[in-house]
C-alpha cells in the first residue's frame, strides 16, 4: 500500500471514529455493539499509523522463504489461551511473526500483517494464515481457532522464556513472597491484605477463624485481556421432566461459565427468571450449587424474577478454564402446573470479565409439577444435645452435634449431609471428627474454613446410607477438642439444601422439616471451651516383659500424653512401684521419665510398697502443645534396696513382679497456657503392664522329635541330639558344652571316633560345625568351645555326632550327655547346666530286602515287535544304612514253556545316590538269564528305592516267539555295598516275590470298549441292548469268531425280548451270525424269544466266518432286540464277558471254544485259518468285562 492510500486511509477512519456515535439511528445497536465498533476502529488505525511510521523510516525488507527467524516479537510470550477473531496482545503478535515465517502460512505478502508489520490484533487475514498452519502440521480440525493442540504447537516454535531470579521468599512462581511481599511471578510489589477481624500476621481472626498469617494479596493491577466471560446452557441441564410438589434441592438449569480472560473472573450476580404455567410460589428456595456444594444463599421468585447477589464471588472461574454451576430449587407448586428458569440478557450475569457473551435467553427446559402423596418425608428432631456449656472442658471423643431423624412413606438415601460450624474456635481446633448413625461410624471429615466460621462436610454419595420408612435414626458427631480455650464451638445445619436424602422410590431428594414443621437451623448448644486438659493412656507397646533381675535402664511403661483445648504446661507427675511382694518398703533405683525420647526431670530412688499409695513426685516443667500426643516413657533399674540411697544388695527376687503408675486426681500440676488455670495431669490413676522379675537361666533336654537310635556300624552317625532355651527375661551367653559316650551294652565308646557337634537356631548363622575330637572314651569329658549368646526366649539345637567303626560289634550300644558353661548377660551370674542323658545308639546290622513292587504292571497282553515294555518292578529296602546294588541277575520264566526267546533284550532304570536315573545297557537272554554288573543302584539307610526291568520283545511267529507264550521276569540274584559290609551273592531262584506278574504274548491283541453312555432309555419296539468298539493293535490284524453278551432283564412276567439283530456301524448283519441262548445249540434268537425276562443270560453272537479288524483300525458292533409289554421300572443291563482261564492258541472248532466267552486270533501262523493254531480265548483282553449298559424305563 502506498503511502498516500495510507495517509487517505487513516483520515477516512478518523472521520469515521467521529461520527458513528450521533448518526447512528436509535435501537440500531446496543451500547456495548457501538463500543466495540469504536475499538475495532481505533486498533486498525493504530495499526496503519505503525505502518505508515515504518515506510517513512525504511523500506520494508523482503520476507527470507528460507525461514525467519521470531526475533524480539515472541521474547517471553508462552500461548497460554485460546485465541480467535477478536483476540489482541503480545501473543497475537508473536502468531503473526511465526505464521510469516514460511512463505505458505504468511498473513500476508505485504501491509498491515505481513512480515515487519506484525499487529496485536487477530483478524480475518490470521484466522486464515492459521487455517494454513493447521493443515500443515496436521492439527484437526483446520478451523483458524488456536485451541490447546496448535498452542502446543507454537509454544514448541516459540524461544522458551529465560530463566528469571524468583524474589527473595519465594520458592516458586505462585503466589507472594512472605518476606517482601513481591509477587513470585513478576516480581512486582504487593501489598497484603490482612484477613477480616486481623490487626497482624499472628494469631487467628477472632470474626472468622482464619490464621491471619495467610495474607491475601491486593488486587492485581495486571491489565486484563481475552474474549471475556462466554455464558451458555451446560450440556448435562436436566431434560423435561416430572418433577414432585415437596421436592428439595431440584436441579432446574445447569450453566457452563467459560473463562476466557487471561485472569480470573469474578461472578458476583446472577438473576434468573421464571417462566411457564406457574406462580412465584411454584418454587420456593431456588440456590446455585457447584455439585453438592451451595454457593449462594437462598433466593425466592418476585414478580418472575430470582436474583442472587454476593460481592466476594458467587463464584471465581480461573483463567482459561470453565465451570458448570447448577440451580435448584425446592417444589412447591401444585400438579399440573409447568415451570422453567431462564437467564434473560448478558447483563443478568454481573463480573469483573473482560466481557459477558452467550446466546440469550439461556433457558432451561420445562419441568411439569406432580404430587405423590405417598413420597418420602424426613423429619429432624429438635435438637437438645449437646446443651449449652460455658464451661466446656476439652476432651477427645466428645459429642458437637446430635440429632434423630425419621423417614416416612418410603425408604430413603443419605447422600451428603452439610454443617457449618459457627462458633469463634480456629479451623484445626478439632481432630478426628466422625460422623455415627446409631453407634456406627459413617464417615471422618475435617473443618474447612468458610465465609463464615468453618464447614464440615460428609460426602456419602459413593455409598449412600440407607434408612427405612418408619424407623428413626440417631447422627452423632464426634471430635476431640485439641484446641480453643475461651473460644466457642456450635455445630449446625444451616440450610434445607445443604441435606441431600433421596425418596428411594421416587428419586426425588425429601424435603426436611424440623419438628414435623417447616425446616429451621438445627443448631447445637453453643459450647465454649474452658481450660485445657490432659488425657493420658497405657500404650499399645507398653511392656510386658523385661524385668530382668540386676537389669539397668529397663523401659518400664510406656503412655501417650496429650493436651487438649490449649497448650498446657505439666510442672510434675507423681510416680509410684507396686509390687507383689508383702515385704516391707522397697526403692526402686534410678527411675527416670522420658518425653519423646528425651528425659525430663531428674532420675531417682523412688519407694515402692505393695498396694499402698506411697508416690514419688519429678518435676518435669514441659509445655504440651494442644492436640499433640507425646510418648512419656519411664524407666529404672530392676534393683530394689532397703534405703533411698540404694547401696545395699539387689532386694528383688525371681518371680515378684512390679507395675508403674501415674498418680491421678485433684492435683493441680499443670497449668493452661491460655486460660491460666491449673490443670490435673491426669484426672485419674493410668497403669502400666505389671512385669514379671526373673533371671537368666537355661532349659536343657534331649530332643523329643529324636528317638533312640539304631544304627549299622562304618558310618557317621547322630548319636545324641538336645534342644537349649534360655527363660524369657535374659539372654545367657554359652561359652562351652561337654559331651560324654557311656557304655550301655559292650564297650562301643572305643569302637567309635571323630566325636563333634552341630549347632543351630537362636543367636547364630545357618548351621554351625564344632571342632572334632578324634578319639572317644567311655564316661570320659569332651569338651568343646560353643561361644553362643542366646537370647532370651531363644532355642539352640545341639546334635552330638561321631564315627561308628567298622569294629563295632552287633547290640553294642552307648549313651550321651550334654552339659553346658553359661553366664547370664545381664549380671554375669552363673547359668551352667548339669548333664542330661540323651539318647541311646545301638548297632545293628543292616539289612537289604527286595520284593514285587505293589505298582508292578499287572498281568495283560503283549504284543511282539514292540519296544520298551514294562514287565516288572520292584522295591529295596535297607535298615540302618544306606546300600549300592552293583550286580542284578534276572531271569525269564520256563513256565508253562521256555521265554527266553520273546525278547530281544531287556534293561533296567533306577536312581543312584545323586537322585538321578540310571538306564542300563540292554543286555541278551542267554539260557533264560542275563547279569547287569557294575550297578549304581542306591537305597538310602532306612528308606526305600525301585528298579523296573523293561523288555524290548521279539515278534511273534514261525522262527521268532510263540504266540500265546507267557513272559515273566524275575530278579535271580543280586550283589550290594554298604558302609559295614559287602555282601556275597543272595540267590532268591524261582520263588514268586522275586517275580513280576505274567503276561501273555501275541503278534496283535484286540481292545474292547463300551461305545457312547451307561444309559439310555427303554422304549417298545427295537431296542439297542449294547454297543461296543473293538480295535486292533497297530502291530496286526485280528480276527473275530464269537462274542458271548451277559443280558440281564428285569421285566415283567408276559414281557418279551426277542428278535435279535446285529449291526457293523450301521450295517445290519445279522445274515453273517448266528445268534443263541447260552450256548451255539441254545434258542435261536433271530427268530424267537428269551426264556426268561427276570434272570440273566449268555447271548453268543458266532460269525459264520472270520470277522477281521485291519491293524491299527476298529469296528463298532451293536446287538439289538425288539422288546414289548415295556413299563416304568422295566429295565435291562448288558455287558460283554471275559474268559478268566488262560488257554493256550489252539484250532478253532465248536467244540473247542464251545465254553469260551470271547475267541479271537493274532493270525500268527502262515497261511492262517480256522484250521490254524492261533485261535484265542479272551484271557487279560482289555477291558473285559466290559462296563455295563443300562435301558431303562
């Protein structure tokens, strides 16, 4: 722009500004319109005049596209509000300059925002360069508004402000500095404004309670800048309703107050009007509230209108921030009426912003009025505790408030209950307040101070407490009074809206009335607060033990101390001993007192008797601060004397006992700090625990758990073992113990060696090992050094070990002692203990057995070409020590016929003595038998281990293993090692415990399983009696022949089961069996009926030919019968049955297998057939019998 347009522009503005406030016509624009009209004016004349000084002064440089750099213009600035159309100030400015930075973001090429000409104005040419910066640092949405993300944005551009000196005080950039009075922040000097009723920093206000050390600063002088207050229904205002007639604190209209002016603002008036069907009378108290907090007095409708007015704030919104508040308003209308409240104008809300905008009316929406004559009702009693007191004494624990309520017509909610403390006491004058409903505590609060006195809050909406209809509750508050003297507490509930109680039928919050009237304060007595007091109490922790005879400085009692009301000052306690003895006078030696660890007054003698009332008194002169609780702690000497000097011998005994006590009553030795009058320290006798007086000493005994012992010579072996406790009141230092090994039978003491101890438990580390003594005497003394400090109650294990040589003879045995060399750690007296017996070792010799595990596989079939087949196992035992088995012989049975060749090899698994498993190399049956030497197999001394033999078994057929043959393994002999003896070979031959069980040997072998449930139902007609799967082994085929069913009916005489069929899956071939009664010449069941419905019978099912199962595969075979004359309680059970006689493979022919159950065939032999020696009964056939099957009616 050149400067000629420039020079015309700036006139024709001039002009402008002149002449809009006369022509403009009347009810054209608003006052506040014109006014911004003006400003908007003035501010881009202000900008052309910059303009026009900088083109006079220099020609404008041209913008650098490499990027520019934002210089002065953003020094110090930080984007901490939202800025739009409208916005002005030094952060405008420093958008502009960073927006100009790149070529496609630049406000503008050239005049008024271009690069050198940056304004503090956000106009149409930012708000679009904006749009451009948004979209492309990917900020959404791209609408020209600077909200949190692009400020987050920019303030990444911006140079960061430098770091400042903060003025003396101050330790942050909050607040006000205490000792200049600066603000923090900018270091500008404010001056404090005292609290109301405060003439200094010290103390409290007398009119609020409030330290007056909390100075609050005088009003900011910071230029306020932003878009104002903006106005606007909150997003949650209550949707139309019915709303109940009698109805207390009912939301109406929620306002959102948004804040954007770069302080806060100042809400002091809000005037709400009321529309609808309705009266003035529609609603009675109307109230803004922040959630369940009030923030305004009540207000009631005049002519339409509600107006609320506060000059300190209604409420204050901090800068940039946003706030909802609520109006609610009791229901007092009749039904059918429809009311909502409204803000008409922007000058119904009154503040210190900058500007009010919204889109008025605000209005809330239309509530229509019921009655429920049968809603809730809550009614307060008047109030009567606690009743005035002007003599209040300070105490914890003690009732402010206390009042019943009652709910009627339906059961009702506490959610939030609201008092207001209105006496002249300071905020923390009170401490561990509760809130009880009939003994139960409901909630702890604390006091918060408020515009006047303090609130206490109990915030119960997470949990409401429930009331039902018709029952009365009592609410108690309590609290202890820490501080206050001459100061007057009063508990209150002030307002009908500050008790939220929900109708739990209608939802409604219940109207409150007092005394089945209309609600008035329900206040308590007013309660002022005399002279300080001292409470004191036994602690916790106070001792119980620890009376150790000849003790010093024993912490005797331990209580908690507290004043409360004021500081109180205690001058002294008076301390008295009882003890249990009846004995004359006694003095306790250097009892002194402790307050938080530090001792107060001096130590002394004091005297002690048994139940008399004789007391010593120490001067302590400690001022107690109210509320605090201290630890007062006294401790002496466990040393009695016969005269106040204490120089004769320790008079106490074991076994008496002593119990400190402070002396209560009118004693007048303390003094209030505030109050000035005497004070009892304490109003009562307080005792602390009686304390048994004993010594230290020691218990010494064998050890329960260890009995006597019998053991195999050529070992280490525990010969003895003791436990050692030492008494509850002192610790005894051991110094040594001494070991004697007594003959009992023979002389074994010689025949042992390396005689030493192990020790463990209280007072040492891990396990301990003493020194060794290498040779042993009978009766002889062996000392060993044992420096142990076993504390009190503690308990040492003491193990007495040595080498029983190989000399040892058989029943030779010998006896332990233990004795032990101990003071005790308090005085040094002695705490020895004379020997004790232990335990008796006697030798024996040890012994190995072995027999059949009770876990050896049981007998069954075995299939030929197959590896890794468990045929036995077995289990050793030892007594006394522990064995290595080197040599195993086994051997294969010959009976009903030579085994030896249905293996190809056989091998063994066993632990050795590491626990880790052992698998022997496999070895050949040669002559039935094979020795495994150089064994490592280990049984522990009296315990057990387990050896299993496996065979990998040879196939069955013409050169290799017999079909039908029966394997067997048994263990022949073996070899063993242990520490005493190394035995020869134990021959066990052919005797049965030394073998496993049986097997029987086939190249394939069928499996037979019931198919699908036990049970099904029995209906007339067809009915499937059983259905079983029958596989062969992956190894062969087999073949089938006959099936012997056990059919077990129980039905009724005139009943039949007849008509028998026979299915391969859900093939019918019925046409490829036969199907009898008992036996193949029986009833023929294809065509006729069971002779008996009542008892059992055999149903042979025989295949006219072989019925073959492929190897690896199954079939499912189902006999059926068609049954009638069915009825409830009828039913019948089958199952496939099993041949328990082993038969050797034969030819099958009728006669043969006639008896047999079940007859199969490995087909081993060549050219198989009928006529061919391989046909089978059904002996070890898993799973024969087979499970049952029911139908049932």
């Amino acid at each position: 722009m050149s400067t000629k347009k420039i020079l015309s522009a700036i006139t024709t503005l001039a002009v402008v500004v002149m002449m809009i406030a006369p022509i403009a016509p009347a009810g054209a624009a608003t006052a506040d319109e014109l006014a911004k009209s003006i400003a908007d004016a003035i501010a881009l004349l202000n900008s052309l005049n910059q303009q026009l000084a900088t083109m006079q002064s220099s020609t404008p440089s041209v913008p650098d596209t490499t990027g520019v750099t934002t210089g002065a213009a953003c020094s110090g600035v930080t984007f901490s509000r939202n800025l739009t159309i409208g916005s002005r100030g030094n952060d405008v400015k420093c958008l502009q300059t960073i927006l100009n930075a790149s070529a496609d973001t630049q406000v503008a090429a050239s005049g008024v925002g271009s690069y050198g000409s940056e304004t503090t104005y956000f106009g149409a040419l930012t708000k679009a360069a904006v749009v451009k910066y948004q979209a492309k640092n990917a900020i959404s949405p791209t609408s020209g508004f600077v909200g949190p993300l692009t400020r987050a944005k920019l303030n990444g551009v911006a140079p960061s402000t430098p770091s400042a000196t903060l003025p003396a005080g101050c330790t942050s950039t909050s607040g006000y500095s205490p000792t200049t009075g600066q603000s923090c922040a900018t270091g500008a000097v404010v001056t404090p404004v005292l609290p109301a009723g405060c003439t200094s920093t010290s103390g409290y206000s007398p009119t609020t309670g409030q330290s007056c050390g909390i100075a609050v600063p005088a009003a900011s002088t910071t230029p306020i800048t932003g878009e104002g207050l903006k106005v606007s229904v909150a997003a949650n205002t209550p949707v139309t309703n019915t709303v109940i007639t009698g109805s207390e604190a009912t939301a109406m209209l929620n306002i959102t107050l948004a804040n954007g002016n770069n302080t806060a603002v100042k809400v002091t008036k809000i005037r709400l009007k009321r529309s609808g069907i309705s009266g003035d009378t529609s609603l009675g108290n109307v109230y803004l509230f922040d959630g369940y907090k009030r923030l305004s007095d009540e207000a009631t409708l005049s002519s339409g209108y509600a107006t609320f007015n506060k000059s300190t704030g209604i409420v204050s919104i901090p800068a940039g921030t946003i706030q909802t508040i609520s109006v609610k308003a009791q229901i007092s209308g009749t039904s059918g009426e429809t009311v909502n409240l409204s803000v008409e104008a922007a000058t119904d809300i009154v503040s210190d912003a900058s500007a009010v905008s919204g889109t008025f009316p605000l209005t809330g929406n239309t509530m229509s009025i019921a009655d429920a004559t049968s809603k809730a009702a809550v009614n307060f009693a008047t109030i009567s505790v606690p009743a005035t007191n002007p003599t209040f004494n300070a105490a914890n624990n003690s009732i402010m408030w206390q009042d019943s309520l009652t709910a009627t017509n339906q059961d009702v909610k506490i959610e939030y209950l609201k008092f207001s403390q209105i006496g002249s006491v300071a905020v923390d004058a009170l401490a561990n307040i509760r809130l009880d409903m009939n003994g139960v505590t409901l909630a702890t609060g604390q006091l918060v101070a408020s515009d006047v006195g303090q609130d206490l809050i109990f915030d119960l909406s997470a949990a409401p407490v429930a009331v039902a209809k018709g029952l009365t509750k009592t609410l108690t508050i309590y609290a202890d009074v820490i501080k206050g003297s001459s100061k007057t507490i009063r508990m209150s509930i002030e307002k009908s809206a500050d008790v939220f109680i929900k109708d739990a039928s209608y939802g409604n919050y219940a109207l409150i009335t007092v005394n089945s009237l209309a609600f008035t304060t329900i206040r308590g007595g007013l309660l002022t607060v005399s002279e300080g007091t001292i409470t004191m109490s036994k602690r916790v922790d106070s001792p119980t033990t620890g009376g150790v005879l000849g003790a010093t400085g024993v912490s005797l009692a331990k209580y908690d101390i507290k004043a409360s009301g004021e500081d109180v000052k205690v001058n002294n306690l008076r301390i008295s001993a009882q003890i249990s003895s009846a004995t004359a006078s006694k003095n306790l030696r250097n009892v002194s007192l402790y307050l938080n660890g530090v001792q107060v007054g001096n130590t002394a003698n004091i005297e002690t008797q048994n139940g008399a009332t004789t007391y010593s008194t120490v001067n302590i002169y400690q001022i107690l601060t109210a509320g605090v609780t201290n630890v007062l702690e006294v401790k002496g000497d466990i040393y009695s004397c016969t005269t106040s000097a204490c120089s004769s011998v320790n008079g106490f005994i074991a076994t008496e006992s002593v119990k400190i006590r402070i002396e209560g009553g009118d004693l007048d030795n303390a003094q209030g700090m505030t109050s000035l009058s005497m004070v009892d320290a304490p109003t009562g006798d307080v005792d602390g625990n009686t304390i048994t007086i004993g010594s230290g000493s020691l218990t010494l005994v064998k050890s329960a758990g260890y009995g006597n012992q019998v053991t195999a010579a050529g070992r280490d072996t525990k010969i003895g073992q003791y436990s050692i406790t030492a008494a509850q009141y002192d610790g005894v230092n051991i110094s040594s113990m001494t070991v004697k090994v007594t003959d009992a039978v023979a002389a074994l003491a010689a025949d042992m060696s390396n005689l030493y101890l192990k020790y463990y438990g209280s007072g040492v580390t891990g396990t301990i090992t003493s020194s060794v003594v290498g040779s042993i005497t009978s009766a002889a003394s062996n000392v060993f050094s044992v420096p142990v400090v076993l504390p009190a109650s503690g308990t040492l294990t003491v193990e007495v070990w040595a080498m029983v040589n190989t000399t040892a003879t058989d029943a030779d045995a010998a006896d332990t002692s233990l004795a032990i060399s101990a003071t005790r750690a308090t005085d040094g007296g002695s705490a020895d203990k004379t020997a004790v017996t232990g335990q008796r070792a006697t030798i024996a010799n040890g012994a190995l057995t072995v027999t059949k595990a009770s876990d050896t596989p049981v007998a069954g079939l075995v299939v030929g070409a197959t590896n890794d087949v468990l045929i036995s196992k077995y289990t050793w035992s030892s007594n006394y020590e522990p064995f290595t088995v080197t040599d195993i012989k086994i051997e294969a049975t010959t009976s009903p016929a030579d085994t030896s060749d249905d293996y190809y090899g056989i091998y063994l698994k066993y632990k050795d003595a590491s626990g880790g498993t052992v698998t022997s190399a496999t070895m050949t049956l040669i002559n039935g038998t094979t020795t495994f030497t150089n064994q490592t197999l280990y049984v522990p001394a009296n315990s057990t281990a387990y050896m299993e033999v496996y065979g990998n078994m040879n196939s069955v057929g013409s050169g290799f293993a017999d079909s039908g043959d029966r394997p067997q393994l048994g263990l022949y002999y073996y070899k063993a090692t242990s520490g005493s003896t190394s035995s020869a070979e134990v021959t066990y031959g052919m005797g049965s415990n030394v073998y496993g069980n049986q097997m029987a040997l086939y190249a394939s072998k069928p499996t037979v399983a019931l198919s699908g449930g036990t049970t099904a139902t029995l209906y007339a007609g067809t009915n499937a009696l059983y259905t079983s799967t029958i596989a062969a082994d992956a190894q062969g085929a087999i073949g089938l022949k006959k099936l012997t069913y056990y059919v077990s009916p129980g039905m009724d005489a005139g009943d039949t089961i007849g008509d028998f069929t026979f299915y391969r899956g859900a093939a019918d071939i019925t046409s490829l069996v036969t199907i009898y009664e008992t036996t193949s010449t029986g009833t023929d069941l294809k065509t006729g009926d069971l002779t008996s419905v009542t008892t059992g019978v055999n149903v042979v099912v025989t295949f006219t030919d072989e019925e073959e199962i492929a190897a690896g595969s199954s079939q499912t075979y189902t006999l059926k019968a068609a049954i009638t004359g069915v009825d409830t309680g009828d039913a019948i059970t089958t199952y496939l049955k099993k041949d328990s006689a082993y038969v050797a493979p034969a030819v099958y022919d009728a006669g043969t297998f006639n008896a047999k159950m079940f007859v199969w065939t490995d087909q081993s032999v060549l050219n198989h057939s009928e006529a061919t020696a391989d046909w089978n009964n059904s002996y070890l056939v898993k799973t024969l019998d087979s499970p049952s099957y029911t139908i049932y009616k």
